[in-house]
C-alpha cells in the first residue's frame, strides 16, 4: 500500500530444521513496516513483528523446556544524515529459551549504521 510519501510494507515467514540436531524445529514471523509516518521525514520507518519457534520433540525430551519461544517487536529507523542511521527498538520475549525457570523479559536495543558510498 502506498499513499503519496507514506508506504506499507508487510512479510510473513515459515522456516523449519532438523530437530536433530536443532533446539528450535519451526519457527514462523510477520510483521509490517511503515515508511513516512512523521510528517517531513520521508525516509524513517515504523515496524511492527512477531515470531514465534518451536522447539523439536527430540529437544524437549532432553529437556524440560517448552513447545515455544515468542517475540514481538517495535522499532524506529531514522537516517539522521548521509552517512549515519539510528534505530532504537523494543521487544517482549516471551518464554525466552522456552526455558519454563526464566520469567518473559524486555530487550531494549539501539543500532547505528555508519556508512560510505566508495565509489561512485
């Protein structure tokens, strides 16, 4: 979807594993980006995502671990300049690990992206 200088953008992934050899056998994320939301800042994008992995029946009889691990996700990317991004972001894990002894937990994250074009 695209209005003017705003454009959504959206995925959806499925992924699988040996559960073998593999703590997590599946997994499966989605999420959406928005770009232009801020008046007067085309280029900075507003994300949302989700994803959720499961761990192999092989890992959770070795284990006392659960089915699943689950993330959701808010981030901001801004380019402040040419050369330098900032984007801060904010996650909720639920079951990190899927580990049933360690409480869901908040991740706060902040990436700079320095850069340079070298040639023309």
């Amino acid at each position: 979807m695209s209005d003017g200088d705003e454009k959504v953008d959206g995925f959806f992934r499925l992924g699988t594993s040996s559960g073998r050899f593999n703590m997590f056998d599946r997994f499966a994320s989605l999420g959406v980006k928005w770009t232009g939301a801020v008046n007067g800042r085309p280029e900075d994008e507003f994300g949302l995502a989700v994803v959720t992995a499961s761990t192999s029946p092989d890992y959770r009889r070795s284990s006392a671990a659960q089915r699943t691990e689950s993330v959701a996700e808010i981030t901001y990317r801004a380019p402040l300049s040419p050369w330098l991004t900032v984007q801060p972001n904010l996650q909720y894990v639920h079951n990190p690990g899927a580990d049933p002894t360690i409480r869901d937990a908040w991740v706060v994250g902040l990436r700079f992206a320095i850069g340079s074009r070298l040639i023309d």
